[in-house]
C-alpha cells in the first residue's frame, strides 16, 4: 500500500492563472512537474500536489472552471476579515484560489504600494492556513515561495504548539529571489497582529520582514541553484543575511529551476515563421532574415545578432550591455534589446538606438510573441547579470540555439558550460559585472561564430542539453520524502 504524501504548493502567481515574472513560470510548472513523476521515483508514495494562490480580479480562471467550497474568518487584530475559498483543478492538479477584501481590492498582482501589497499577502498567508484548519484535506508539507507567501510558515510554526492540525506539518520556502524581503509591509504586519520573529540569529531589522521571518521558521531553504545557495553564505550576495545563512546551512540547498519544455521548443514553436532543432540549425536563418527586416536592421545576414531580452532592472546589468556594445563598435554585429521597466534604462537604450542607426534596435515593451522571434533567430544572448538566482533566459536561449554571453554568477554558474578555444562548451561565462569584461566575451564569441564548425558544436551541444523539470522536480520530491520521514520518525 502506498502512503499519500501531501503538498499545499502556495503563491503569488502561477501561469497560466496569472504571471508577472520567473516565480508565474516555477509555480505554473513544479507542481504539475511533481505529479508527472513516475513511480520508479515516487517509490512508495502517492503525491498529492495542490496549488493555491489569490483569486486576484485579473486572474485568468477560465481554465479552472472554480467552484466556491468554503467560507473563512481572517483574524485582523480584534476583528476578522472574510475569506471565500474556490476550488478547481488545472489538468489533474487541484487549484485552490483565496477571494478577499483585500486581495479585490488590488487591480495587479504587485503594486508599488508595499502597505496594500503587504496587507495583501499578510491576509492571504493567513487565509491560506484558515484553509488547513478548516478544509477536510491536510498537507504534510507546507511549500511556500518568496516573502509574499513566506509568512504563512511564520505564523504556521507560531501556532504550531496549540493548533493540532498543523502539529506535523513540515514547511520549505524556496528563494528565488533575496533582496525581496517584503520592506514597506511592517504596518500590515502589525495590523494583523503577526507576531515578529524570535530568532536571535536574525539581525534585528530582518524580524519584522515577512521573507526573513519565513526563513528563519521554515525546516527547509531552497534557493534556485545550487550556486545561488553558496553564493547567499558571501557578503556579495547575502543581502545582510549571510551570517544567518551561515548558521543555517543545514537547512539550507540549491535546486536548479526547470524549463517549461513544451512551450519553449523551437521545432514545435508556433511564434516563429522557421521550425528547427539541432540537426536543421539552417532554419534559424529565415527566422534572422524575417526579425532583420521587421526591426529595420539593416546589416548583413552574416552580422551576428546580438539579443537581451529581459526586465529592465539593474539586478539585469542593461547598462553594461548598453556600454559593451559601445566598447565593441568596431566588430561587426547587430543587436536587438527587448525590455521594460525602468524609465532611465529604457531612455538609455533609446539613446543608444540614436548612435546606432540600423544597427542596434531597443524595443520598450512586454511582448512573449516577439521574445520567441528573437530567441529563435539570434545568434548571441547577452546576460550581464549583477546576480541571477537561477535565470530562465538563458535556459531558453541555448534551447533555440542562441549562445549565451553571461556573468558567472548564480544560476548561469550551473546552467551554462564555458567553452575553451578548444573545446565547445555551451556558452561564454565571465567573471566581473563591467563592461569590459561583457566586451571581452562578446569579441572572443564573435571570434568564435567565425569558425562554423565549432560554433554548430556549440549550438549543438546547448540544444541537447536536458533542461526539462523531471530532475529538479524529483530533487524537491526527495525533500519531501526526507521531512515526512523525519517527522514520522
Ligand atoms: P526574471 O528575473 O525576470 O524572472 P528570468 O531570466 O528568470 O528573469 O526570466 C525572464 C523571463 O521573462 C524570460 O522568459 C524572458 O523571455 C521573459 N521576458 C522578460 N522581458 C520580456 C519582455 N519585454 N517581453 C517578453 N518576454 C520577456
């Protein structure tokens, strides 16, 4: 007989519901990814996954077909807050969606109101434990995501003592990204009379935090590469935290981010005019030549193209693309920046168009369907990054053949192997976040894209390369199976 193990996954997004950023595409995908593990893996276990995140306005519920199965009482300081609970299910994965005052009252998913996002996500951390309480489904693990959801294992491991039904829960929160600790939130906190952390080895700011307090009560801390969690111990990385980081290494790992396979797969790709994979590499061209003439570059088609496609955020390192390419202007290449976000970096790269007439295009907006033109048809994907918790970019750029040109930091660390003069890696790593050290990967790659058979080699070689969730999926099952069998001892 098999025995279930059990896992709450909880939230802020989740595509295809609702997504803003990487953590949509990880909690749309990891779930699902569980459920498909086969039974030479599960062993003696049955996993029953459920998803749950806020019923925001915007949410795209059509899929879900939901159904309200519960009402809830938030408590608010002496008051409550209601709370409805809808059920669906995505596939053969079960969706919870949370309704509420203040999650109705928020248009997006973030806002740059951190009090109201704060009071959100307080009343959703909340509610979704009011779901554990009251609903007659209980999860062994409780496996929360960033700050917004951090504080549900907080205030679960707060009543741990008194509320019997979260006596054996074990909890994991994974990290996808540190700097977000949830400042700007402390009112809310207070108002929903969440109790600060306890934890001396906490420094004194970080108590009233909503991620640090999750990290600090959680049983398990999971940053999204294995590189990421060595890097959060160095004072570069650590946000402050390093020391607690330190002190908790042996709750502490790193599991690689997959990648959504099925739609980033540029045989099957519906976005571009040219389907291809590694034996028909050729086909990328027709795809270079349709992206050279809708963007009006007006270079050879043996220029290669240069492309980012990514937030516009320092954490991203756009201004040293921007004054890479200036350093390189005498080499011959292309190159294309798809972003937005903020309004300096976008001017930035609307100035560097003006330099670089014909030449160089930035495209200021948000658009998916372009991102898949520009990953098929590029040659060189430039990733600067300043840090990169795991990186989801240059996972896609390698499977479309695209090289990347990254910073050997996080997740580009482990997902990118470094190729030598003679021996074809992956990709181009770099140590520094400068623009020289950019310039100086992006010349020896342009070197490199001269020698055709080498440089197939190395598109070859990134395009073989699994990038799927089935391994990291069977790494967070292995976790599982590690904390129910602790708890059961
Ligand atoms: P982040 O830190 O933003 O999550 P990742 O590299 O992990 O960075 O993921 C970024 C994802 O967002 C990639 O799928 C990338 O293609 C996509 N993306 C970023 N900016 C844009 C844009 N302007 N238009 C379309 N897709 C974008």
């Amino acid at each position: 007989m098999k025995s279930s193990l059990r896992v709450l996954f909880i939230a802020s997004e989740a595509e295809p519901l609702v997504k803003v950023g990487g953590l949509g595409d990880v909690a749309g995908a990891l779930p699902q990814a569980l459920l498909d593990l086969p039974t030479t893996t599960t062993g003696n276990y049955k996993l029953d996954v459920r998803l749950c995140i806020p019923f925001y306005p915007c949410i795209n519920a059509e899929a879900l077909n939901p159904n309200k199965i519960l009402n809830l009482k938030v408590k608010k300081g002496s008051s409550y807050e209601s709370a409805e609970v809808f059920q669906g299910e995505l596939g053969n994965l079960p969706v919870y969606l949370i309704k509420g005052p203040p999650i109705n009252s928020s248009g997006n998913v973030y806002s740059l109101d951190t009090r109201m996002d704060g009071e959100k996500f307080a009343f959703f951390s909340l509610a979704a434990l009011e779901l554990i309480k009251s609903g007659d489904w209980k999860p062994d693990i409780l496996h929360a995501n960033d700050w917004h959801t951090a504080l549900a294992i907080h205030c679960l491991h707060s009543q741990q003592k008194v509320e019997k039904s979260f006596k054996k829960i074990s909890t994991i929160v994974t990290l996808h990204n540190l700097p977000f600790m949830g400042a700007g939130t402390e009112a809310a906190l207070v108002e929903y009379k969440i109790p600060p952390s306890l934890d001396p080895n906490l420094p004194k700011w970080a108590r009233t935090l909503p991620l640090p307090m999750g990290l600090s009560a959680a049983d398990r801390i999971v940053a999204v590469s294995p590189n990421y969690a060595k890097e959060l111990l160095t004072a570069e990385f650590g946000n402050d935290l390093q020391s607690f980081f330190k002190l908790n290494q042996e709750k502490l790992s790193g599991i690689i981010n997959g990648l959504d396979t099925k739609t980033w797969n540029p045989f099957s790709d519906k976005y571009i005019l040219q389907n291809y994979n590694f034996m028909t590499l050729e086909g990328k061209k027709l795809n270079k030549v349709q992206v050279l003439k809708s963007h009006h570059l007006t270079g050879s088609i043996k220029a290669p193209l240069l492309i980012s496609i990514s937030r516009m955020d320092q954490q991203k390192g756009i201004d040293i693309i921007l004054d890479a390419l200036r350093k390189i202007a005498k080499y011959r290449w292309q190159a294309i920046v798809l972003g937005s976000g903020n309004p300096k970096l976008e001017k930035a790269n609307k100035a560097l168009e003006k330099e670089f007439p014909g030449r160089f295009r930035a495209i200021v907006k948000y658009d998916p369907a372009l991102s898949h033109q520009l990953y098929s048809a590029a040659d060189i994907y430039m990733m600067p990054s300043r840090y990169e918790p795991c990186g989801l970019s240059q996972l896609i750029a390698m499977n479309y053949g695209c090289i990347p040109v990254a910073r050997n930091t996080g997740g580009l660390h482990d997902t990118i192997r470094q190729t030598y003069p003679n021996r074809p890696g992956t990709g181009f790593l770099f140590q520094k976040a400068t623009p020289d050290a950019l310039a100086e990967k992006l010349v020896e790659s342009l070197s490199a894209i001269k020698n055709k058979p080498f440089w197939t080699r190395i598109q070859k070689n990134a395009m073989q390369k699994d990038f799927s969730w089935k391994v990291s999926a069977a790494a967070y099952f292995d976790l599982y199976r590690q904390l129910v069998e602790k708890e059961n001892l």
